[in-house]
C-alpha cells in the first residue's frame, strides 16, 4: 500500500473515541496534526480544554486530575513527550496514572525514511521507558484509542496513542 | 524570613475539609495534620510538578479548597503553569510559595537570582487575580482569615529559612507514612473514588 493509498484519520473519529471513554479533560499543546481537532473540542461540552506551555506541565495536572476523580487525557506532539520525560517518569508511571497520551507523531512517513529526527527517536522513546503504544494511521484504526484506555485502566499505567497522519494531512 | 513549620502551624487552624499539597513542607505537614486522608504529601515525584498536581486537583474537586505549599525551586521549573493555571482560574485553589532562596535539598546551593526574584509580581503578571508576599510570620498570621475569605485563584509567596539536607540520600530518614500510591489511593477513597 502507497502513502496516497491509507485512509485519513478524521477528527470526528477521535473526538468520538474521547466521548466513548468518558474523557472529561483534554490536557493538551497544540502541535501540527491537532487544529481541526482543536475546533470540534471547543464545540464539544463535555470536555474541558486546559492548555499547557510545556507538556511536562500535563502530567502532573493529569495526575491530579485524575486523584479528584476525572478522565483527563493528554495531548501532545512527540518532540513535546520526549521533553516530558521525567514528568512521564515521575507523575505518571511512578504515581500509576491511568491516563491516555496521544501523541503527534511528526516526521512520521510510514516507510521509515524519514528527514525528521522527531520521528527517529519517538518510538526509541517509548521502548526505553518501556510504554506501550498503538499507532493510529486512519479511521479504521481509531477502535486502538479505546484499546490504550482499556489498557491503561487494566495497567494502571500511562498508555501512548500515535497519532501517525501529519504525512497523510490529518488536519486537511 | 519564617520557619516553614511556623507557617504550617499558623494555616492548619484554617484548614477545614481542604485538600492539602504540602509539597516541600510534607516533613513537618505529614505529623501535624488533622486529616491525612484529605493530604496528598507526594514528596517528589518530579521537580516542578506540584502546582500542576494541585492544580489539577483543584479542577477535579471544585468544592473543596486546595492548599499547596510550592517551592520557588519547582516554580521556577514550571513558571509556565502559573499561566495556565491563572487562565482556568480555579476559584478554590491557594497557592503558597515557600521560598528559601536554595536547593535545600541538595545541599543549599542558591537557585538563579535568589534574592531578587518577585514571585508574587511574576503571578500576578501570569494573571493571578491576587498575589502576596510576606517576609514575617505576623503579619502572615493577620492576613491568613482574609486570604481563605477570597476566591481562588491566589498566590502567596513566603519568605522562609532554609533547612539544608546535606546527608547522602541514602541516610536520610524518609518522613513519608504512606507511599505515593497509597496517598492517591486514599485520595480517590475520600471522594468515593475506587
């Protein structure tokens, strides 16, 4: 299958998998892959958008969050998650959060050539902090964000969504 | 300058059914309280965490009063959560700084600019609605009725002494009663939470 040929993720698909997993808070950054998500999430009222400067900031506001009762979930790109490293360490494995990161996966081309050492390292990121991860390419693979939070409740432990179509124009 | 156990004491008369962060108060909050299970002394999960931990906290449980004890040493990590904190304005989130002026917990080395930082001009230029700032115990002590009368969001930086750990970590005498997932465990219990 060519690049031209995978299906589009839309961001209906993914605001849908956040109402079906009772998500109550979005903790999140903007980065390249989310403003046409960023405008459905505004319009949607059971959601409550807190915006961060610095993704280490979502962790741990996602922690308490979560102490007080909420479904907060995480929004970031994967330059932004690997910055948060410790923060991931310390407020959400160590604390044993339950709690679904998707992440952008900028630089991301499928067939792993790619100019962007963003995406090199993401995956080499995740496997070092020993995080499981599900890769969301397109609509039909968007069932996977509700899997991460199965297994994030199961786990009790953080779970990362990739969102893989900035390449695709997720946003387009 | 104030001892941060002075303070502690003069806010516990004040603290009701609040949820408590003491942060880098934990060692002298987590013997003096009147009620552990509404506490969430979380040590040190990662510096710079606390005010989103209490921040979020607050989010979570608008009916309860959240009190965290900072330290300039995690704030200045995180100077942008004041921000946001300051755009969700959480009417029932304190936010007190305790500001030693060192990283006590590393041996008491100065942090950036340590006597010249305004903490309290830094929240309120993030857009805290009110921001404090004490030097002495007695007139914290005067003011204390009047900050838990206002509407959160407020930021109240204190000035207190430093007490340097220089011991190896793995000599000191650990101060935590509860681990940390018990303390969210016990947390999320109070609110009926499994």
């Amino acid at each position: 299958m060519d690049d031209a040929a995978v299906a589009v993720l839309s961001p209906e698909a993914v605001l849908d998998e956040m109402r079906k997993n009772d998500v109550t808070d979005v903790v999140w950054l903007p980065d390249s892959e989310t403003n046409w998500l960023f405008l459905l999430m505004q319009a949607e009222p059971s959601l409550r958008l807190v915006g961060v400067s610095r993704e280490g900031h979502a962790c741990s506001i996602a922690a308490g969050l979560y102490s007080g009762g909420r479904t907060p979930i995480i929004l970031i790109q994967n330059t932004g998650m690997m910055e948060s490293g410790d923060s991931i360490r310390g407020w959400l494995m160590s604390l044993e959060i339950p709690v679904v990161l998707m992440v952008g996966y900028r630089g991301y081309t499928r067939h792993g050539v790619n100019k962007d050492t963003a995406a090199t390292y993401t995956e080499r990121f995740l496997n070092a902090f020993n995080l499981s991860y599900y890769l969301v390419e397109g609509d039909a693979d968007a069932p996977r964000i509700s899997i991460a939070f199965e297994e994030a409740e199961r786990t009790k432990k953080p779970v990362v969504v990739l969102i893989a179509d900035e390449f695709h124009g997720f946003n387009r | 300058m104030m001892n941060t156990v002075d303070v502690l004491e003069a806010f516990k008369p004040y603290r009701g059914d609040a949820l408590v962060v003491p942060g880098r108060g934990g060692r002298h909050w987590v013997p003096m309280t009147n009620n552990e299970g509404l506490d969430a002394p979380m040590g040190d999960p990662a510096m710079g965490g606390h005010a989103g931990f209490g921040f979020g906290l607050a989010l979570a449980r608008p009916e309860r009063k959240v009190i965290l004890f900072d330290s300039e040493g995690d704030i200045l990590m995180s100077l942008g959560m004041m921000v946001t904190i300051a755009e969700q304005k959480p009417l029932n989130f304190y936010h007190f700084l305790l500001d030693n002026e060192c990283y006590a917990t590393t041996g008491g080395q100065p942090v950036p600019n340590a006597k010249n930082v305004d903490y309290a001009a830094i929240a309120k230029g993030a857009g805290y609605p009110k921001a404090l700032a004490y030097n002495e115990i007695e007139d914290l002590k005067n003011d204390l009725p009047g900050i838990f009368e206002n509407p959160g969001p407020i930021f109240v930086a204190l000035k207190v002494y430093p007490e340097v750990q220089n011991e190896a970590i793995g000599s000191r005498r650990p101060w935590q009663t509860r681990t940390r997932t018990e303390v969210i465990q016990d947390l999320r219990g109070e609110f009926g939470l499994a």
